[in-house]
C-alpha cells in the first residue's frame, strides 16, 4: 500500500503561497458555521516520527478561532488512566458539540506504539482494531465529522530531517536514541502502519495518506481534504457558507476584514 505514494510529489512555494490565503479564510468561515450548526469535528494526525505533524496543525490553526478547537498532544497513559476502560482518556476529549479537536497522535497508539513496544498483548491490540472502529461509527452516527491524516515520508528522508535537527544545537534534544531505534525499525513500522490503514479505512473515519516530503503538498492536500470533509457535512445540514473568491481573501489582511468581503447570501 504505502509502497504505491508518490514521496517526490511537490508543490512550487509560489503557489502554495497563493493558495493559502484562501485555505485559512474558508477554514476559519467552516469553523464558525460548524460552531452555529453544532457540528462536531474531530481531526486525527498520525504518521512517521518528523513526517510533520506538528507543523501541520500549528498551520492549520493560525488562522482559527481559538475558542472554537482544542488540541491534545497524546501520551503515553497515566497510571489512574490505565485503571479505565483503555479508550476512555479519548472519550473525554471529544470535543463539544459544534468544536473541533485536533488530535497529535490519538487512539491508534494501541495498535502502533504499544504493540510495536509490547506495552499491549497481542490479544490487547487486535482486538482494539474493532474497538476503533465501532467509536469512530458511534461518534459518526451522532454527527462527528471524523478526519484522520497519515503522514507518509520515506526512511531515508527520515534520517535527513533527524540529522538536521541534531544539527541545530537549540533543537538537538527532540532526537533521541528511541527514536534512531524506531527508525532501525522502519520495515516493522511500515507493516505495523499498513495493517492499521487497511483495517481503520471506512466510509465514515476515512483515512487520508500525505506524502510529507514536500511541506507545501503536505500543507495543501490537508487543507482541501479537511475543508472538503467539513463542506460536505455542512452541506447536508443547509449550513455551507458562501464563499469568497481568491482574490479577496488577501494573505496581508486581517481575517476579519477578508471575511466581511464575502457575499450575504450563497
């Protein structure tokens, strides 16, 4: 599967820089239409360790409300947190009715890090496959717009991006030998990946492979995957807001100003 991605997909920056005044305007108009029709969504990053997952949700939220999305950077459990129910922690950071919550790693560690780790038996992470799959149809069913991301670079862009980051004295520490130690590991990690693409990938938690080596295709396709996905819904709720055009939405102007140019009516 992950075989067949085209890694050496670009974008010229000229574009992206075109394109992305638009992006964050219709983003930030979803955010607010969601929030008016009480429509939920819950936004997955996953993906190779450097792939850019951090960068991608500091893009996507730059431009957002900041009372209308919350992020979580998911961890390893806590010890009261392991005394629940294993998909518990997620549960409580659903977002409200009508938010969004963007997560940095979520529920799919049980079938990655913990089964590449053995921090899960084995009985543990097959049977979370099922698990995932029935919340995400039940949040779905009760009208979450549900997104997940897989950032996909290749083992030797990985160790490209490891080096430079060790290079720079301010941001060596975020390199440490565990993750040299997954990436000796990239052939386990692509099958552990592969599996949970093909046994996580439905109609209502759809996932959505980003070649990642190109920061301005990875930025791009993310943003119309997610604004396509809130559109949609948005639709079938008579709740889509009309849109402006590319040329009013002016990457030097504030958003508030970018957004009043936009037409009353659709």
């Amino acid at each position: 599967m992950l075989e067949h991605v085209d890694l050496d997909a670009r974008l010229k920056n000229a574009e992206w820089k075109q394109r992305r005044p638009w992006y964050q305007q219709r983003l930030y108009d979803l955010e607010k239409a969601a929030f008016d029709a009480g429509m939920p969504t819950v936004v997955v990053f996953e993906g190779w360790d450097a792939a850019g997952k951090g960068t991608s949700i500091s893009q996507l939220t730059s431009r957002l409300d900041p009372r209308g999305y919350i992020v979580y950077p998911i961890r390893a459990a806590r010890t009261y947190e392991k005394q629940q129910p294993w998909l518990w922690r997620f549960w409580l950071k659903l977002p409200n009715y009508g938010q969004m919550a963007i997560f940095d790693r979520s529920w799919y560690g049980r079938v990655l890090v913990e089964r590449m780790d053995r921090l899960a038996s084995k009985e543990e992470w097959r049977r979370a496959y099922n698990d995932i799959v029935q919340f995400e149809r039940l949040i779905s069913e009760d009208g979450y717009v549900v997104v997940k991301f897989f950032l996909h670079i290749s083992k030797k862009e990985q160790k490209r991006r490891y080096k430079k980051i060790e290079a720079d004295p301010l941001e060596a520490w975020h390199v440490t030998e565990e993750d040299w130690r997954n990436h000796r590991r990239y052939k386990k990690w692509l099958r552990c990946y592969e599996e949970m693409l093909e046994r996580t990938d439905t109609s209502f938690g759809p996932w959505t492979i980003v070649p990642a080596t190109d920061r301005c295709y990875m930025l791009d396709l993310i943003y119309r995957t997610l604004i396509r996905a809130m559109s949609d819904r948005l639709d079938e709720l008579g709740a889509l807001p009309p849109e402006i055009s590319p040329e009013e939405a002016d990457a030097d102007a504030p958003v508030e100003a970018a957004r009043a140019a936009a037409p009353a009516e659709a």
